[in-house]
C-alpha cells in the first residue's frame, strides 16, 4: 500500500456525471482525481446511449435502402451484415472513449483503474469520504479528498425469476453484445429503452412482441404521443399488448426458444419468441463500494440529496443515475456541474426536471419538454392547445416521412408554454427550440412570430405555437 494521496475532490465513478464533474473541478483549479473499475464513460458510452444509437442509425439506414424504390433509386437487394453493424458500434464507442481518455489528460485529472471503497470515519480520518482503490495488481491507493462525489450510475433492473441468463432471457447490457441476431425477440417493458429496441429490431428484420403491464407505451409521455407511436409501431408490424402483467413462473425454454405468460385482464396470454429482453428500467447502484460506512441516506434504492447534490454528509456529494430521478445523460453531466459549482462556492441553479428535454430514438422519434396535457391539468390549469402535422410540412415530404405531429401545451391564463410535445422526423433535434423558448419564458406567439426558415421540419414546431391561438398558417 502507498501513502495516502490528497485531492481536493474525488469522483467515485467515471460516467458522463462523474467525468463531466471532474472536468468542471479541474478547470475551477482543483486537483481531482477520478475511480473507475470499467472505463471512462460508463454505462451512456459503451452500453447505452451511444451503441443503442448506433445500431439505430443503421437499422434506419437499412429501413431506407429497403424503400429506396420510392426515392427513385433501384437496388436488387438490401443486406443486413450484423457484424459489420456491431464494428461500426464498436469503432465510435472506442473513438468517443478516447476522446474521454485525452480530455483527464487535457485537464490533468488522475485516474485510478480499480474498485474504489469508501472508508469509514477512524482515528486516522475525524470523517468518512477517503477512498480506498484495489489496483489490478493487487495494490491499494488510499485517495484522501476534501470532498467525494458520488456517481456510481445504475444496472438495468430485472424481475424475480426473469433474471438474464445471457442466452434466452437478456438485458440490455447482453443484448448490445449479440454476435447475431434472434428471429423474434420478445420485450418485456414498452417504456423509452423497450420501444428503441422494439424500432430498431422491427427494421432489423426481427419479429418482435412487446408486452407493457401500464395501458400505453411510454407512459411518462403525452397520451396523444403514445397512441401515435403504438400505432405506427403496429404499422410496421410489431405485436405490442399493453395492459398486461408478466408471469415469470410460467418461463420455459426449451428447442432454442421460449414461452412466457401474462395476465391481461381476467386472460391469460401466452407469448413466444427466440429471446425475450427485460426493459424494466434501471436501479441506481449503491452496493459494494462502502456507503454503509457513511451517514449517507438511501431510500427508495436511491441515493437521497438535496437540490445542490449534497448528500447527508455535506462533504459528500451524489449525481447521475444513483439519485435516481430523471436518469438521462445529460441530466447526470449537469448534476455533476452542480455539485461541482457549489463545492466552489458558486450559484447554482437548480435543475427543474419538467424543464429537461426527453428523447426517444425510435422511428420516428419522440421528444418533449415541460407537461403532458394530463400533468397540465391535473395541476388546474387552464389550457390551449395547438398541434400541427409533419404533413404539412414540405420538408417531410421532401424526406419522405409524414407520420407524427408536434403538440404545444399553453396557459390559457398567462400564455406560458407548458408543454411541447413531438413525434416525427428528427424531433430529437428539435426540441431544442422548444427547450429554449420554455427556458427563457417564450410565449406561443414569439415563437410562432420568429420566421423558420423554409423549407425545413422546423417550421412544423413554428405552426404548431401558432395553432395554439388559431392563427397556424398550414391548417
């Protein structure tokens, strides 16, 4: 063992929260150091939002070439060559991870490979928070910070009895690695992980039955969002039943494939596919690096802080998926910016989660800011609403996708927007409109006044605000 080494902070964790905070410490002047047992960008960059995106990207590819016909252009055939598509994946994941790798050089943050513990409070330290790092050749750092933040991240969730096995029943963890793909995949969960997989499987070429135990899909999206996308993925021949608890006694595998039951209702279901992948959300880590040695609370399976990340122990801060909350990227790198800020004595603006853009990448794609219309309402106000086709707009002719609307959700009262709501061509994109104008207080009318250009699928959220008072252009 060395002696102990001092920082000024310490990252547990080197996801895009943890790597993210680092960065800000160091360029506030603080010497920083960063643990990681894996590799730099955690669970976003070799598991999660970049790999599911790449593989999106090209069953989109793949989708196209198949109806490249009606743009004009005639091909034999279209071939799917999975193993070029999981190099492709590969390739931008270890070029992203360098890019991670250059930037703790870039701001000279130390990186400790190795499982991280925290250390209880002794005679040697008045307070719990250093960190004890097994190297991978046995050795120990003691890592002795004046502050810790924790951003240990989370594991995809399972159900008793549904527990992934590699083979039959996976997560998404195992599903990103497949050396081929199955002939039928069933997903339990229709919440934003199941529905990409769902979209990007069906374009695949992979027949694929999701089974949601809520009544829609994405049920923390605007109802008229998740009756469109149901039936756009019925459209394209996914099998989805909503409503419907799964059995895990009833699994059986058996000649390479396997049956599974649900209850839908006072029926029982029976479901079938080659794998089944449970997308039941994820649950933050907080076992096995020693926080039962601190005075940090959990409840709920969630690390508990307050609004500028600090935990029960004020030296002590949390960020990213293990607070739980909106567990979304760039939610945990702003988190991390946050605790970092206030660590230095900085303001720091709170995070309003109904003011975080949400996306989905399936095709088409959803994204959203501020309240559904129930939310909306539930809250007692008094709303207008505008929507407004992708149809009407040239561009998405020009791009040959049609489908889907943006909705706009405002107060009748005081004309602030509460809502944006889209599923459509490259919402994913533009939503960021939306997310500014709900940011600095815009009204409907401001931004349906601000001249889109044309033609582009921009001009749909411009007619959308105007709908909103009667005055879009378009319907």
């Amino acid at each position: 063992m060395s002696g102990n080494k001092p920082y000024d902070i310490v990252v547990l964790g080197g996801g895009i929260g943890g790597y993210t905070a680092a960065i800000r410490a160091a360029q506030q002047g603080k010497k920083v150091a960063i643990v990681e047992k894996d590799k730099l960008g955690g669970t976003c960059l070799h598991a999660g939002c970049i790999p599911s995106k790449a593989f999106l990207r090209s069953a989109e590819i793949y989708a196209t070439i198949k109806d490249s016909e009606r743009y004009g252009i005639m091909l034999e055939r279209a071939e799917l060559h999975f193993d070029k598509v999981q190099d492709r994946k590969n390739s931008i994941v270890n070029q992203l991870h360098q890019g991670v790798q250059m930037l703790m050089r870039k701001n000279k943050i130390d990186v400790y490979h190795g499982n991280g513990r925290i250390m209880g409070a002794s005679i040697f330290s008045p307070r719990a928070g250093d960190v004890s790092v097994e190297l991978p050749d046995g050795e120990i750092e003691v890592l002795v910070p004046q502050q810790l933040i924790i951003a240990t991240g989370s594991t995809p969730r399972t159900l008793p009895g549904l527990e992934a096995d590699g083979e039959f029943v996976l997560t998404s963890d195992e599903a990103m690695g497949l050396n081929e793909l199955p002939t039928s995949m069933l997903i339990v969960g229709g919440g934003v992980i199941g529905v990409e997989w769902a979209s990007l499987l069906n374009d695949f070429g992979v027949e694929v039955t999701i089974v949601e135990y809520e009544n829609r899909l994405v049920a923390a999206e605007d109802e008229d969002i998740s009756r469109e996308l149901q039936r756009l993925l019925v459209k394209r021949g996914v099998k989805v039943v909503t409503g419907a608890k799964v059995l895990p006694e009833s699994l059986l595998k058996d000649n390479g494939a396997i049956s599974l039951q649900a209850e839908q209702g006072a029926e029982k279901v029976i479901l079938q596919a080659e794998k089944v992948l449970v997308s039941v959300g994820r649950k933050p880590n907080v076992e096995g690096f020693g926080l039962d040695n601190t005075g940090v609370k959990v409840e709920r399976g969630a690390i508990v802080v307050n609004e500028f990340m600090q935990t029960a122990e004020p030296h002590i801060y949390a960020v990213g998926d293990v607070i739980g909350g909106l567990q979304l990227a760039h939610v945990a790198g702003h988190e991390g910016i946050a605790a970092v800020d206030h660590i230095c004595g900085k303001e720091v603006h709170p995070i309003q989660p109904h003011r975080v853009a949400k996306c989905t990448y399936t095709r088409p794609e959803i994204a959203s800011i501020g309240w559904n219309e129930s939310q909306a309402r539930e809250q007692g106000r008094s709303v207008k609403i505008g929507k407004f086709p992708f149809m009407g707009a040239g561009k998405a002719h020009v791009y040959g996708e049609l489908d889907g609307f943006v909705k706009v959700i405002a107060d009748k009262d005081t004309n602030d927007i509460l809502g944006v709501h889209m599923i459509g061509p490259h919402a994913t994109e533009l939503i960021g409109e939306a997310a500014l104008a709900d940011w600095l207080n815009a009204t409907p009318w401001e931004v349906g006044a601000m001249i889109h250009p044309h033609p582009t699928l921009s001009e749909a959220l411009g007619e959308a605000m105007m709908a909103v008072d009667g005055q879009a252009i378009g319907i």
